[in-house]
C-alpha cells in the first residue's frame, strides 16, 4: 500500500503508511458487567444538507450505523450532541431521528436512549421557567411514546433563565415527578457547550455536585443514573461514591473512560460516550473482557485508544463531530464526509490526518486500502500530493 504524505500542525508534513491489519468482525450480545452507550452521529444528505427547508438526514444509512452499533452488542444515545443537536439538527429532524430509531432499537432488541431537551424554543431572548418546562416535557412525552428512556439534556434556555440553584430544582424536580419512568441526568460541561457554564447555579463544580445530588435524592427512583461530561476524572469518582444505591454513573469523559469504566475500588463505572462511535468494535471487546473478570485485559484493548479520543476532543471540544463523521467515512459506513450545517470544515486538515493516522494504527478501519484511497483524495482536495 502507498505511504500517504500527512500535513502536520508545524506546517510539515510526515509519511505514513497504513499497514495495521484491521479488527475482526464483531457481533456479540450486550455485555451483562457494565451498560455502555455510544452517542451516535447522524449521517447528512449530501445532495440536501444545505437546504433552506432545513437539515436532512439520510435515514437509510444513519439507521444503518445504528444497526452495526447494537449487532456489536452495544446501546445507543439517540439524538444527543454527537447527532449534532443543537449544532445543525433542529427538534423536527430529532423528533424524527428518536422515532425511527426507537422503531429500529425494537426490531433489533437493541438498548436507547433518547436526548430530551428545549431546542425547539428560540435562541433569542429569555424564557420563563413555565415554558422552558413546557418545552421539556414536549420532548419527554414524544421520547416516552416512541417507547425509550429519555435523558433529560442540559438546557441552554435554562442556563440563561436561571436565577439561582433553586430554578434548577424545581424544573427538574417536578420532570422527574411527572416522567413515567426512570430518566438519565446530563451534566454537560462549558468544555463541550460554553452557553452552559454555571449550570445547576454555580461556577464551582462542587457546590453545583451538591444541587445535583439534591435533585436525584428527592426522586431516586426515577433516576436510572447520570451521565457526567466535565472531563475531571477526580470530579466524576467524588460525584459516583456519593450516588444512591442503583443509581448509575455513565462516564461522559472522552479523556479518562478506562479507569473511570474500570472503577476505583468503590464502584465501578458504566458509559455514554461519544467517542464509543468510531471507537464501537473496541469498546465492545474490552466489555466483553470485564464480563470475563479481566480488567487487565479490559485496559490493554481501551489504553491506546485514549491518544485518538483525546486528539478527537481536543479543543474547541464542540467540534469533535467532525473527527467522528470523517471516521465514519474513512471506514467505509458512509459514501461522504459531509455534516449538517457544513460542521466538516470545523477542523482543520493537520488535526483530521492525525485522527486518521490514530485510527489506522488501532485497525479501526475494515478496509485499510479504502481508508487511505480516501484520505488520500482529501489530501489532495486540499493541495497535498501524493
């Protein structure tokens, strides 16, 4: 196979040539050990993404990938930030994305879970609690009927309409009071989305641990676990030791998930995580390893993926959807690498080489050829010569 000629962020370029001999198939039955979700991304249609009625999603092969996730014996997080909300896909199109997912998670037998948020309200102005509830409650009741478990995502219309912890208390307090069954709690950090710094009402992430604490311990049994996106590994380990009993912690930190999975000798972890997307055929073997008792194991497959994950979701941390897509292109489980709203443009060339060049070296890649064939197309797209 030809070496490809990869940019560096110095402006150099370094030769690589892609020899890895590629995973395996996997198909395998969700791990019984630990609960692992991969939040996956939407695919764009390419022929569509910029039109003015709106974004659209090529369903055929964004349910597609859903469908390889369960087959490996994963979950899904439906319709969260790795889909782009937010970031392009508006409530319409996640309306949708949750029902035909939903519809798809039944026939496979398949775990989901489904983002429930307030991105149908406007980004201009304030709105009051009543409505920012409202809003809430619209998305839970549609995840609910498409018969999911729903995970009440960070609000940036709460954020901003939030006078004090007390706010936060009572919009969530009286969701979960009315849910018809247990929901995931996101803490989404400032890292991933700066209109959420302060969340819970307080810039010190202890003091706001405590208001979250607050809310799951009046309504524990409507509480299947939270999910903890602050990339502070000492952090997520104070929040988990302090959860009630049944309660899970899913790791939401793409920097420190092994040992955070692991455990630290009180409880062990389980996971939601963006990175599980590109990282899936891994992930699933290392759960497969700590259903045998082997963490030894467990950490000798997900160690080596950190460098990719860290590269991945370096910052801006909100951009890391690019590196995703262009993974999920490179390896063949779609035709384009395009993303709503334009987004595979959010990083730049030398910083999409390296996701590459790390993915190769972890056999992520089916078709090893193919992956360079394309790579090497994008290169030269963008000036760089075989």
């Amino acid at each position: 196979m030809n070496v490809l000629r990869l940019p560096s962020v110095d402006g150099g370029i370094r030769l690589h040539r892609p020899d890895t001999v590629p995973l395996a198939p996997l198909v395998s039955e969700p791990a019984h050990s630990r609960v692992f979700y991969a939040a996956a991304h939407v695919v764009a249609d390419p022929l569509a993404a910029s039109a003015e009625s709106g974004p659209v999603v090529d369903w055929d092969a964004t349910l597609a990938f859903r469908r390889r996730l369960w087959s490996q014996g994963l979950g899904v997080a439906e319709a969260m930030d790795t889909a782009q909300r937010g970031a392009g896909l508006d409530w319409p199109a996640a309306a949708e994305l949750i029902r035909r997912s939903a519809a798809e998670a039944r026939t496979a037998a398949g775990r989901i879970l489904c983002g429930a948020g307030t991105d149908q309200l406007s980004p201009e102005g304030a709105h009051s609690l009543a409505v920012i509830t409202a809003a809430y409650e619209e998305q839970l009741a549609h995840i609910e009927a498409c018969g999911a478990r729903p995970v009440l995502m960070a609000s940036r219309a709460l954020a901003r309409a939030a006078a004090g912890p007390e706010d936060y208390l009572e919009v969530y307090g009286g969701l979960l009071r009315q849910s018809a069954g247990p929901v995931v709690l996101h803490w989404l950090g400032p890292m991933f989305d700066p209109a959420l710094a302060g969340y819970w009402g307080h810039d010190d992430t202890d003091e706001a641990a405590e208001i979250l604490l607050n809310i799951i311990a009046e309504c524990p049994e409507k509480v299947d676990g939270i999910k903890v996106s602050l990339l502070d590994a000492g952090q997520e380990v104070a929040l988990r030791r302090r959860l009630p009993t049944g309660v899970r912690c899913y790791t939401g930190d793409d920097h420190h998930y092994p040992e955070l999975i692991a455990g630290d000798g009180v409880r062990t972890g389980d996971a939601l995580l963006g990175v599980f997307d590109p990282l899936a055929p891994i992930a699933a073997r290392a759960a497969l390893a700590l259903d045998r008792g082997d963490t030894e194991g467990f950490r000798e497959l997900l160690d080596p993926t950190v460098p990719l994950a860290r590269h991945l979701f370096s910052p801006p941390t909100r951009h890391y959807k690019t590196g995703v897509v262009l993974l999920a292109w490179l390896a063949g489980y779609q035709e384009h690498f395009t993303m709503v709203g334009g987004l595979q443009s959010a990083r730049s060339l030398p910083h999409l080489a390296t996701a590459y060049e790390r993915a190769d070296l972890l056999g992520l890649f089916p078709d090893p050829e193919l992956a360079a064939d394309r790579m090497r197309h994008l290169l030269a797209v963008h000036g760089v010569a075989s």
